[in-house]
C-alpha cells in the first residue's frame, strides 16, 4: 500500500511540477533566464514541488474554507428570523447530500488516473483504495479545522462541530457503496461528471430547501440535523466493507477511463464541426480583391454567422435595455435625477462592461482553428511587412465587429442622459459616445495584439501559453479596478482618447518587431 501511494502521489506530482514548469517556460521574461535543460534542472524541480506542495495544501484547506464560508454561514446574515445554529445545520446537511452525489473522487475520471492505471498498469483495488483514503483524510481534516471554527462562531456545541467531517465523510462512503453495488447488478460505472436530468432537478430541491425554507420560517430542526449527520456517520462505517472488498476497480475504471478519452475526443471533434457548420461558402460570389485583403474578405464573408450573430444579439439586448430605462423614467419621473448622476459619474463601470461585450476572444479563435493553423506553416505568412498588413486588415473588421454594440451603447447612454435632464455640458453628449467607442477600439486592439504576440494556441487548438492566461486574467481584474474609479464623464472621456491612440501605436510597433518571432504554432 506504501509502495502504491509513493508512486500514486508521484505520477500526480510530476504531472503538476511539470505543468508549473511548462507554464513558467512560456513566460516571455522568465524562460530566458530558465535553462534549455528545463525538466531536469534539480533546483527547479525543487522549486516546482515546493509550488505543487503550497497548492496540494491550498485545494486541501481553501475549499473547505471557502464552503463554510460563502455557502453556510454567509447566508445567515440574509435570514432575520430563526435561530442561527439550527439553520447552520439545515444548510449544512442538504449541501454535504448534494456534494456526497456529485463528488465521489472514486468515480471522477482524471489524466493522473489514466496514466497510472491505463499506461501504467498499477493495482487497480490498491490504487482506489490508497488515493481514496487519502482523498477521505483531507476531507476529515479540512472539514474538522473550519467545522469548528465556523460552527462555534455560529453558536454549535464542540461535540456538534466534531461531527461534520466525519458526516461528510460517511455520506461520500455510503454513496460510493451504493455505486459499487449498483456497479454489481449492472456492470455499468457511471461517472460521476455525467449528471441527468433527473439528479440535476433532485439537486435542484435540495438547493431550494436549504437556502429558500428558512425565508419561511421553516428548517430541519436541530435534533433532527444531528440525527442525520449521525447516520451518515454509520452508513460510512457499515460501507467501508463495501469499498474495502470490492474486487472489480479494475473493470470500473477501465470504463471510465475509455469513457472519459473518447468524450474528450468526442469534445474536440465536435468542436471541430461545429466550426465547420457555421462556415458559409458562397460559390456564386466572387471578389475583386488579391492578396491579402482577398483572403480577409473571404474568410469573413465564410463566418458572418459566428462572427456577426453574437454582435448583433448583444446590440439588440442593449437596444431593449436603453428603452426599457428610457420608459421607466418617462414613467417615474422621480428617478431622473438617479439616472442623470449615474451617467455622468459612472462611465469607468462601462469599461467593465464593454469587457464581456467585446468579441476579441471568439474572433482570435475563430481566425486560429479556421486559418492560421493551417497557414502558420508557410514562411511567407511570416514576414513581418505581411504580418502587419494582415494584423490592420484584421484589426478593421474586429473593430466593425465590436462598434456596433458599442455604438448603442454610446447613444443610449446620450440619450439617457438627455431624458434624465441633460447637462450644462452639451459636449458630455459627445464624450458619452465616443469614449465607449474608444474603450471598444481598445479591447478589439488588445486581443488581437495579444494573439499576435503570445499566440497561445497549438496544432490541437488547445491554449497552451501561461502568459497569455496572466494578460487575459489581469485584464479583467484592470477592467474590475476601474469600477473604482470616481471620474467626470469629460475627464474620463478624454483618458481613453488618449490612451486608445497611444495603445494602437504601441501595438502596431510591438507587432511589427516582435510578431515573426512570436506569431507561430506551439507545440
């Protein structure tokens, strides 16, 4: 069993250690400095498993922390009636049978699974049995740490808390036996990633019941939450002969590993038609245009479905918002004045929104997994003079792609700003509308040039660059600092003209430096 849990434990390390290496190898100012002989460079394994140990111990701990939390006692701020400690149990209990059901561990198909037993043969009953053991003492020990300190805090007795790792515990053994013996009589394992219809609506209730029954005044009374955790704490005991002598993980996992390969090759082929579907060919129209701009034109027109649909939906949505608002004030004129100072002091929050809006993502994948993927191979698409030409001839059309949603808003902001009551500035009309449009331009420039620049995709269409993960996240986190932001609408206005102007000319340069080396296929 040692031996077992030794080599378990590394196969899933050196998966991870060498995941995190991976990752800081495609940091554009780190992998100069990292060796070429980057996996076997002691120093940094080292510094690799040290990382892996800080997140074995986070996804450890910070689940646990976070369930506590967010999902049991943050919500008791919400209930004004009813005694704290009996809706903590309550909540508690219908959230550890959901998660009992919908995270086994045993029937969870991984890669570090496939590889231990699949390519390399181990102990199928000694693998399950060793990492589920493993699996159930993190449980235990997450469950016991925050179960007391959350459930002092929330008025239970220490006896009480003690018993909430241990239910939790019980309840995933009771599932899993009932799955193995469910294994016996049908000869099918079923995974636990693939929820039906009907446990979905059963998750559903128990969702309801939890969070919306104590609105009502009504909860499982305290005794009654105890009696429960207690016989799930029995039905664990009475399983673990169950999981104990089961001799068939073998033919268990060797479905779900099958299973599991073919639904990620099923994913990735029917990503691949479904690309295919939205290609429009028109054969009977030609084009007058050669080189370049002739490829553009023909593949925009070929995906004016995936391209256009979205943009035009999302415009049609804000359309309806705008003359929902402008209605509601027409309607109640006492909310004009609210409305007024939200537009003109409250810009920075459209940046945020402008942010989802934008199609910059799904116009750079769609231009990689119907295009350059394949074009990538010829040195000539590679040159930087025909690099560039084609980046500004892309760049026009994500941007044509991307105005229109952000036109209605610009308007619909003017336009709600003079039915609130206008303003003595008649040039915040203006500003309204042309800095969504430059906050427009900027995010259409961004992603393009980050594409250009990290180009994050292989031959698989996966997204293989850590870097380029780092950009998009701190992206989003900048867009979420500007919400922050208590700025005048001509002030704020004016600082994305600016910065637009100066963001285009940056990108432009950056691509026609540093493009031909960056701009190809990873492996």
């Amino acid at each position: 069993m040692n031996k077992t849990f030794k080599i378990a434990f590394s196969i899933k390390n050196t998966y991870r250690v060498n995941t995190i290496l991976y990752s800081l190898k495609q940091i554009p100012l780190i992998k100069r400095i990292l060796p070429q002989e980057l996996y076997r460079d002691p120093d940094l394994k080292l510094v690799g498993n040290i990382i892996s140990g800080i997140w074995e111990f986070i996804k450890a701990f910070l689940g646990k922390f976070l369930f506590f939390l967010l999902m049991v006692t943050a919500p008791l701020l919400l209930y004004e009636t009813g005694e704290k400690r009996e809706i903590f149990l309550h909540i508690f209990v219908l959230l550890t049978l959901i998660g009992a059901w919908l995270n086994t561990y045993i029937f969870n198909p991984t890669k570090d699974k496939y590889y231990a037993l699949i390519l390399l043969g181990m102990d199928a009953r000694e693998y399950a049995l060793v990492t589920y053991s493993y699996e159930m003492l993190k449980i235990v020990a997450g469950y016991l740490v925050f179960g007391l300190s959350f459930g002092i805090n929330c008025g239970l007795l220490a006896w009480q808390c003690l018993l909430l790792p241990f239910a939790v515990a019980g309840m995933k053994l009771g599932v899993v036996a009932y799955s193995l013996w469910n294994y016996e009589r049908t000869e099918i394992a079923v995974s636990e990633n693939q929820v039906g219809a009907k446990e979905w609506i059963i998750i559903a209730l128990l969702l309801a019941a939890a969070y919306g029954l104590p609105f009502l005044g009504a909860v499982i009374p305290e005794t009654v939450s105890v009696g429960l955790m207690v016989c799930g704490i029995l039905a664990g005991l009475l399983s673990l002969k169950k999981v104990w002598r089961f001799q068939e993980y073998r033919d268990v996992y060797q479905q779900l590993l099958t299973q599991y390969i073919g639904q990620v090759e099923d994913a990735k082929r029917a990503a691949k038609r479904q690309s295919e579907n939205v290609i429009r060919i028109d054969k009977g129209q030609g084009s007058s245009r050669k080189g370049f701009e002739y490829l553009n034109e023909i593949f925009i027109r070929r995906h004016q479905k995936i391209l256009w649909k979205s943009s035009i939906r999302i415009a049609e949505i804000c359309l309806g918002v705008v003359c929902v608002v402008v209605l509601g004030i027409w309607f109640m004129p006492e909310y004009k004045e609210i409305v007024n100072r939200l537009v003109l002091t409250k810009l920075p929050y459209f940046v945020f929104i402008m942010y989802f809006v934008n199609r910059g993502t799904g116009f750079t994948n769609v231009l990689f997994m119907n295009c350059d993927h394949s074009l990538l191979t010829y040195s000539f698409y590679k040159r930087p003079e025909c690099i560039l030409r084609l980046f500004r001839i892309r760049l026009w059309e994500i941007m044509k792609v991307n105005l229109l949603p952000a036109a209605v808003i610009g308007a619909g902001l003017a336009l709600l700003l003079y039915q609130s009551g206008g303003t003595e500035e008649p040039m915040n009309y203006a500003i309204l509308i042309v800095s969504i449009l430059c906050v427009s331009m900027f995010f259409s420039v961004h992603y393009l040039t980050i594409y250009y620049l990290l180009q994050p995709y292989n031959a698989g269409t996966e997204i293989k660059s850590g870097t380029y993960r780092i950009v998009v996240t701190g992206t989003y986190f900048f867009c979420y600092y500007l919400m922050r932001l208590e700025m005048s609408a001509l002030a704020f206005g004016l600082g994305t003209v600016i910065f637009c102007a100066a963001y285009c000319l940056i990108a432009c340069v950056l691509v026609y430096k540093l493009a031909p080396k960056t701009f190809r296929l990873r492996a």
